[in-house]
C-alpha cells in the first residue's frame, strides 16, 4: 500500500513507526442530522415566580432532618393494566420468557406515592381514579398512620389542581378537613419544574423496577408496588440530592433576568 505521509503524519513517525490517522468516517457520522430521533423535554420559563418556587424548595432541601417536621415529598402517577390475550411462555435454559406482542386493557389506576428521603422511607397506594376525595383520604392516612405525632409535615408536590388543602373539605367534615389542613405545609415546584419533587424520582424507579411488565389487575399491582416500597424502605434507598441554591444561580439565567428587570426600571 501507498501511503502519502505530509504534515501532522510526518510528526507521528517515531523510531521508523508510522501512525496513520484514523478513518474519520465514522466521526463524520455522528454529526449527522437524523431527524426521525426526537428528544422530549420540559423546558419551564425562568421568571421571577419560577426562580421563587424552586429556590424555596432548593432551601427546604438544605434544611437539616428535622422529625417534628419532616419534607415529604407526594406525587402520583396514571397506569394502563394490560392483560396477556395469550399465556406467556415460561423461560428455560438458554431461553427467556416469550410473551405475545396481543394485550388486553382492563382499565387504568392511578399511583400515589409519599417519600422521605432523609429517613430513606416511601409509601405507595394504587387507587382506581385520581380525584380530590382519593387526594384527601390519602393524605389523612398519612398523617394518622405514619406520622401521627409530627407538628406539620413540609410537602412538596406540583400544582394539580387536586394537590390543595382545598380537598379535605369534599372527603371530610369541615371541623376535620380543616385540622388536618393545619398538618400540611405545602411548598409547590414551579410550572414545568416538577423536576424539583424527588418523589418523580421514586416513581420512576418504581416504573423502571416494578411496573416495566404487564399487569392486568389492580389487586396484582397493589401488591406488588407494596412488595417494591417494603424492600426499598428495609434497604434504605433514598435519593441523594446534590442540587442547591448556589448552583441554581449560577448555572440558571437568574442573574440575567434580574439585569432585564432593573435595565427596564431605568
């Protein structure tokens, strides 16, 4: 073979070696437009009610465990139960489980999930439908069974529009709604930034380790969210959030918007 050796090769040769460049082909290719692949994401507007929300949460986080008033993290998710029209094929030496790609839907539920990750513990319900009544009575057997001696418990959750005190009141008497109201106080994530609620981490694991299968009755996926909840608690997962104050100003444009401000007060 030929090889014509100038510039940057000529450098390469040592002790009668030649380094030949590499084929830059397939560097090439990676730069390529495809655009079949599409990304999805949240992208929020940083405005001053944006930049208030998260750096009251970002603070809430910072704050050292504190067992009278705990950071509670709630979030719920919507999930399909799927049936196999066709019973799967066990697996066997040398061969994984076969399913046939033919489903059955039988309805869908609803997920509620409450985490503390600073004493590494979840609880997870599944409920038929997401309304401000299965909102309320999970929140009144969260405080009654799990922390019935706390002062308030510091929530963290989005802004639903079931996600409120508001909704004690169509599951409870008043006298009661409005007690267990004074249990909560609540810290809502900004608009699009629900990234913010550690419990959309805890859910995520939960799909990723539980419910990445079918599951065509609601009774099976109690139990087996509650199987998952049991063994994270007893091996103390939790998430280690590292995000703070400090790296939110000065990786988002906080300071930029507080120069436009100030510029259009002048």
């Amino acid at each position: 073979m030929d090889f014509t050796i100038t510039g940057r090769e000529a450098c390469r040769m040592r002790s009668g070696r030649v380094h030949i460049a590499a084929n830059r082909e397939n560097s090439s290719k990676k730069n390529e437009l495809k655009p079949w692949l599409v990304k999805r994401w949240c992208i929020g507007k940083i405005t001053g009610d944006y930049i208030w929300h998260m750096e009251d949460i970002l603070d809430l986080y910072e704050q050292p465990y504190d067992p009278l008033h705990p950071v509670v993290c709630f979030d719920e998710r919507p999930c399909q139960l799927l049936g196999d029209v066709l019973a799967p094929i066990p697996m066997k030496p040398g061969k994984p489980k076969r399913a046939d790609y033919e489903y059955e839907r039988h309805g869908t539920c609803c997920v509620l999930l409450a985490f503390e990750p600073l004493r590494s513990w979840r609880v997870v319900h599944v409920r038929k439908q997401r309304t401000a009544v299965d909102y309320a009575l999970f929140m009144k057997e969260l405080v009654r069974i799990y922390y019935p001696n706390i002062t308030s418990i510091r929530l963290v959750q989005d802004n639903l529009n079931t996600h409120t005190s508001g909704s004690f009141y169509y599951a409870l008497p008043p006298q009661e709604a409005f007690e267990l109201a004074q249990k909560f106080e609540s810290h809502y994530t900004p608009l699009k930034g629900s990234w913010l609620n550690m419990a959309e981490i805890e859910l995520s694991a939960l799909a990723q380790q539980c419910l990445n299968r079918r599951i065509g009755v609601m009774a099976t996926l109690t139990k087996e969210a509650t199987v998952w909840s049991y063994k994270r608690n007893n091996a103390r997962k939790t998430v280690r959030w590292a995000f703070t104050k400090r790296d939110a100003r000065r990786k988002l444009p906080i300071n930029i918007l507080c120069c436009r401000i100030n510029l259009k007060r002048h």
